[in-house]
C-alpha cells in the first residue's frame, strides 16, 4: 500500500457520501422521479462515471444508508463467535453490532429519509426486495460455510425471522421518528421485537367473546401496545 492510499480512500468515501447526501436532499424535496441522474451528479460535481463507480442506480443511491448497515452485518457474520448459543440470537447480536457500528446521529437522520422516500416510491421498494432477497442468500453462505448447521428449512427461517423483527422494528422507529432521530431507540425496538418472536409462534387463534366496538383497535395491536407500553406503528 502506497502513503497516498488512505487519503484516496477518504477522498473516494467523501465523495459517495456527498452523492448519498445530494441524492436524499434532492428527492426529498422533489420527489424521487423529480430529480434526474444529470442533474443529481451535477449537485455533487461528478461525473456519471463516477457515479457508477460507487451505485448502480438511483434507487441504489438512495436505500445506501440501510443497505450498508446489512453489509456491516454480512462482515459481521463473518467474524462472529459460533459459541453454541441459537442461531437467532448470534444473528440478532451481530445485527446489533452492525447497527452500533454505523447507527450514529447522521446515520440516523440518512436512514429515516431513506426509509420514508422507499415507502413512497414504488421502485425503490423493488429494489428493497430485491437487495433483501440477495443479502439473505448471503447470509445463509456464510452460515453454511462457517456454522454446523442442518441443510432444511430452519436456518432460512431463522434469517427470515430477524428480518421480520427489523421490519417491524424500522417501521414502528420511523412512525415516531421527530427531528433528531435516534439509532439507539431503533436497536431498542430491534431487542423489543426479536424478543416478542418466540411468543408469537404460540399465539392462539381463539374467537372474540364479543364483537370489537367502533374504533377499537385490532387485537395484535392492543397486545404490542400491553407489551411495550406503546404503540408499535
């Protein structure tokens, strides 16, 4: 490695910043389809082949923020301690730790926008599924390959089941969400649903004794809320 190759490096990681910056700005406030791949890498100076060298898209550029946390969540599972304890909970640790690692104010403030701006385009949400479904095929090489693990269905669920947790977890952070988001009271959240799983799988479907009134809110609801003390969403 050459003495100049930390700054390049800054240098590059300063630049997709302020493309991740520019893009959330601009299709904030303009509207995701209100803002061309032009006059985005003009807001940042660049080229648009510097910006392909750091996102393949504008969807890409814009779900950054959280994608790179489930990046520093696949690196995680790659150094992971396999110490015996369940699977969901090595996974669940490691999320939280990738969470801790890039969860700090401005990550914060990047991810809800993000988020929002994926509820709102149709796009962005394909892109969501598709990042997701790839990131989980991921995730189960690296256990396969590192981990003593059974080859049927449990190891996916499990994945899937942290996925779950995180969804229900993002969605009910962002709802609540004010000025100044936290990252801590998203890894709260994450604890709080990834908790709630194991009782989920034994919920019983019994009927009402009564039909609900007008306005009472569906059962699952009123549950979450005797739980956490809060609504979820």
């Amino acid at each position: 490695m050459t003495a100049g190759s930390p700054l390049r490096e800054r240098k590059k990681q300063r630049t997709r910043q302020a493309l991740i910056d520019a893009a959330l700005t601009l299709f904030g406030s303009r509207g995701f389809g209100g803002v061309t791949l032009d006059e985005l890498c003009d807001e940042v100076e660049v080229s648009k082949r510097t910006f392909f060298r750091y996102f393949a898209s504008k969807e890409d550029v814009a779900m950054a923020p959280l994608e790179d946390m489930w990046r520093a969540f696949l690196e995680g599972l790659e150094t992971a301690d396999p110490d015996g304890r369940p699977l969901l909970e090595l996974m669940e640790a490691t999320l939280l730790a990738a969470l801790d690692r890039v969860g700090d104010d401005t990550w914060a403030g990047r991810a809800l926008l993000s988020y929002r701006l994926s509820r709102q385009t149709p796009s962005m949400d394909a892109h969501t599924l598709h990042f997701c479904d790839s990131t989980m095929r991921s995730v189960l090489e690296i256990l396969h390959r590192r981990l003593d693990l059974p080859d049927d269905a449990r190891p996916r669920l499990a994945g899937d089941m942290l996925v779950a947790a995180w969804r229900y977890a993002l969605d009910g952070w962002a709802a609540g969400a004010r000025d100044r988001p936290d990252g801590r009271e998203l890894a709260a959240r994450v604890r709080d649903a990834v908790a709630a799983l194991p009782g989920s799988l034994h919920l019983t479907a019994a009927p009402r004794s009564c039909p609900p009134g007008p306005g009472t809110p569906p059962q699952g609801r009123r549950g979450r809320e005797s739980r956490t003390g809060r609504s979820g969403t």
